[in-house]
C-alpha cells in the first residue's frame, strides 16, 4: 500500500509539474507550431538592430568585445561590426542581394561571397541569413513548406538541405519543447542556438549562439533587440581601403525533401 502510494504521489508531482512525453505526433505539432511561430514573426519584421559582446576563440587567438547588428527585412540588407577589447573594429560586414563582404581591418584582409555567405559546399543568401538570424531556420520558406520537411527521429526534428550536383550535406535539428532549432551542422562547420530571448513565443529570437568552422569558434550573446529600429543616413554603407578578394561563387543551399507546386 505505501508503495503504491508513493508511486501514486509521484505521478501527481511530475504531472503538477508540467510533464510531458514526447512523442512522433507530439514532435510533428510542435514542428508547425514553430514553423507558423516564425512565419509570424518574420511577417512582422522590418529593420531591426541586435547588440550583445562575443568572444572569438582560434588556435591563436582569444578575443571578446561588443558588436552591433542591424537588418532590413525588406530590402535585404545586412550591417555588422564586431569590436575587440580595446575598442576597434576586428570584422565589420556588409550584406545586399549580390552577395556578403566582410572585412577584418586589423589583418588588413577582405573578401567577397557572392550571392551570401558561403558555408560550406554551398551558399546561404543574404536574404536567407537575415531569416536564419531572426528565426533560427537556414532558408527562408513558406510555412507550410517547413513543416512538409520536418522529420521526428527518436526525440528530436531535423530537416536537410543539398547543393544542386554536390556531395555537401546541411542538417538542422530541434530537440522536443526548445522555440527554436538546437544545432545546424554542415560539411565544414556548425552553429547551435543554446538560448532564446526573455518574450513570449512569437517575440522570441535566438539569444545565445555558438558559431564553430574549422578550429575557430565565436559565441555570441544578445544583450538588446529592437525590432523597431531607425536606420540613419549611410548604414548600410561601409568603406574598404584596401583590395578585395572575391571568392569563387557556389550554388546556394536548398531544401533536400520535394516541394509540390500549390
């Protein structure tokens, strides 16, 4: 009796608790959930500028500092810079519609991806990486496109993505209860979303991320957002006294699982 007791008293805890099994359709809802989640979110989106501090680990290079971003929605541009301990630009970058030049003024190096920023065998837009940053999710698609290429494997969500006539593989994975996907790795690299920002669900954005390529890795943690921001006169431009090298352009990335026309 007093096992059974016990036994009785724990389910009452864990269920007052708030615990849920999760299970394939509990996973399915909760992809199409979060895919009309940030459909809404990227619908009521315009300009927007993020600042938080991030640190920069190399093999020989340890450096951390603030960094300003700022987006356009709906002209598809994209402003950053990323400051070191003392104060001075370490990677200021520029995105538009023909592709993302970065330039790092204290190696005196810049460079040139045309189309957007180039992970590994392929390329994400610069449109597609102004979604990712707001949303989590590495292409910008139609909600219900989303959910048509979720699959739930053992606890967790993952989509896949391919480069036209490439071995290069993407994948994106979103474990069971989390707002946002978990961790997106690729050929060459990986980023992983370990916070969400302090909103409700639908005004939520990726908080705290970790950018891994090669031997170098960059956190990144949000400290403002304001998804109302004010552009002034000159900030999407940025000025580069030094030559550029351009890079060999790649296809961009994709959906890996078939879209039917609608």
């Amino acid at each position: 009796m007093r096992i059974a007791a016990a036994a009785s008293l724990f389910i009452i805890i864990v269920t007052s608790c708030g615990f849920q099994t999760v299970t394939r359709d509990s996973l399915q809802r909760q992809s199409e959930i979060y895919s009309s989640r940030i459909s809404f979110g990227w619908q009521n989106l315009d300009c927007f500028q993020l600042r938080g501090h991030e640190r920069l680990q190399g093999s020989n290079l340890v450096a951390r500092g603030p960094f300003v971003l700022w987006g356009s929605v709906h002209e598809n541009l994209l402003r950053g810079d990323f400051y070191g301990p003392d104060g001075r630009p370490v990677l200021s970058m520029n995105g538009d519609s023909t592709g993302l030049l970065i330039y790092m003024p204290q190696d005196d190096y810049a460079v040139f991806m045309p189309g957007g920023l180039q992970a590994g065998s392929g390329t994400i837009s610069t449109n597609d990486l102004i979604y990712l940053i707001r949303t989590g999710f590495p292409l910008l698609l139609e909600s219900w496109m989303i959910t048509d290429g979720a699959l739930v494997v053992n606890s967790t969500i993952e989509w896949s993505f391919t480069v036209p006539d490439s071995i290069g593989y993407m994948h994106l994975s979103m474990h069971g209860g989390d707002l946002f996907p978990s961790i997106c790795i690729w050929d060459s690299g990986k980023f992983e979303i370990t916070a969400s920002s302090p909103h409700d669900e639908y005004r939520a954005w990726p908080w705290e991320w970790i950018l891994s390529i090669n031997s170098n890795s960059v956190n990144i943690e949000l400290t403002d957002i304001n998804s109302s921001a004010i552009p002034w006169e000159g900030i999407w431009e940025m000025i580069v006294p030094i030559p550029v090298d351009t890079l060999a352009s790649s296809a961009f990335w994709q959906p890996a699982w078939n879209i039917p026309h609608r």
